[in-house]
C-alpha cells in the first residue's frame, strides 16, 4: 500500500483483524449450511419425487396427471406409508432392485396391496382434479380390454358405462376392485346393482341377444317372441346376478321367455 499524502494519516478498517476472521467465519459456515439444506433432496422427497413419476409413467394416468398433481399423490403416499414402504408401491415384491432404476420390476397399478391402495386411493382423490374423468376412462379401457365376440361393446358404450360407474363407485373403492385390471370382483349387491344398470342402459343388450338367437338358426317369429316375452328389468337383472356372482340365477334370467317361445 502506498505512503499517505504528507499531513494525512492512514485509514484503519472500523473492524479488527480477528473481529474481521471471526465475521468470515460466520459467513462461511452459513453458506456452506444452506448450500448442504439445497443440495440434496430427503429420502422422503426422493421416495415420492419416484413414486410421481411412477404414476404419469403409468399408461392409465400418463395424460391425465400434471407434475404438481403427481407430486402432490407422491408426498401424500410417503406421509402415509413412510418413504420405506413407498419405495416399492406398485412392485413386485418378490422380484426385482428397487434400489436400482434399471433393475426395479415396472410400476403397475394391479401390484398395489391394500394399503398401498388406500394410500393411493386417498391420495388421488385429494390431490387431482378430475378425477371422475380417469375413472371413466379406466373403468372403460378395462371393458375395452377383453373384448367379446358374443358381446361386442363399442368405445361409445364403454365411456358410457364408465360415466355410470363413476358418478356412483368412487376411485378408491374400484382401484380395490381391481379397477386397472378390468376384473371387478367382490361388488357388493349395490355395486352389482350399479354396474348393472349401467351395462342394461348403456349397450343395446336386447339388440346383442336377439341377433345370437337369429344366428343360431331361430325362425322370426320366435324371434319376435322373444323380443316381446324379455323385459328391460330381466335384461338388468342378468347384469346384476352376473356381476353379485349368481350364476344360476343369471343362467335362468330368460328361462320363462324361452318356455313361452318355445
């Protein structure tokens, strides 16, 4: 530093040198504790930043779901589950490295257990918005899945029947069911009764059963017969035995029409 001017002293810094280190100091370790605070994420964030991208990874959700939306369900499984048990919702347990991004069996909605549906469930149900839009779109798909050919239903039919169900089955309740499969099981008799009126009214059930008889070789007249002696309520009750799992009864649903046509 140079000589002062003659008749002018040199400055002095208002703060002495320890007083200045100490400062320093203080100021380095605060930095480096917020640089450590953003630097890496919780094994809880981790846990539910995978779980949201497991499920807009998921085929059903993929185009449903935002990233907020997603993430929000991710933070809610792990605040149910625990970031332990989160880290295998929807996984095989039995096979794969969930440790490891490339080795980890794929997420699928149908190897959720109970509770992991549950969570889910509740999760979905707080953190998306229109949400009855992706059951309708599930419930659907799942009929479109495994089609029949003695009982065609067309996309028009399924999105109907999917409407039905979800104005009156709620997300939680049919992901239980086994709603991504397509294979609900364990209705209870109002669930039965549900998804059967929603198949009576939403594909022209009466349509579908004459023209098998017609194709079997029946004449018109017994045809006709049939078409006078079968009931709507008959038509319904069919659905509703089939889906309560009552097969006699649905066996024996047109047994008094086909005596009368006989």
């Amino acid at each position: 530093m140079p000589d002062p001017e003659p008749g002018r002293t040199r400055s002095v810094p208002p703060v002495t040198g320890h007083r200045h280190r100490g400062r320093l100091a203080t100021g380095l370790v605060a930095a480096a504790l917020a640089i450590a605070a953003c630097g890496g994420e919780s094994d809880e964030t981790s846990v539910a930043r995978a779980l949201a991208s497991d499920l807009r990874s998921e085929q059903a959700f993929a185009a449903d779901i935002s990233v907020e939306e997603a993430r929000c369900v991710g933070d809610e499984v792990v605040a149910a589950l625990g970031a332990d048990a989160a880290r295998s919702v929807g996984r095989d347990a039995a096979g794969g490295d969930e440790d490891d991004p490339a080795e980890a069996d794929p997420f699928e909605l149908t190897m959720l257990d109970d509770d992991e549906i549950d969570a889910i469930g509740t999760a979905m149900e707080q953190c998306v918005t229109g949400l009855d839009a992706i059951v309708v779109d599930l419930v659907a798909e799942g009929i479109l899945e495994t089609p029949d050919d003695d009982f065609p239903v067309d996309e028009d039919e399924a999105t109907c029947v999917g409407t039905a169900v979800a104005s009156e089955i709620g997300f939680t309740r049919l992901l239980t069911l086994g709603l991504a499969g397509g294979d609900l099981d364990g209705l209870s008799d109002d669930e039965a009764a549900t998804m059967g009126a929603a198949f009576s009214g939403c594909v022209d059930v009466r349509a579908i059963l004459l023209d098998q008889v017609a194709s079997s070789g029946a004449e018109p007249d017994v045809i006709a017969c049939l078409d006078d002696q079968i009931s709507d309520e008959a038509i319904e009750m069919l659905f509703v035995d089939t889906f309560a799992g009552d097969t006699a009864s649905a066996e024996g649903a047109f047994a008094d029409a086909i005596d009368a046509c006989a």
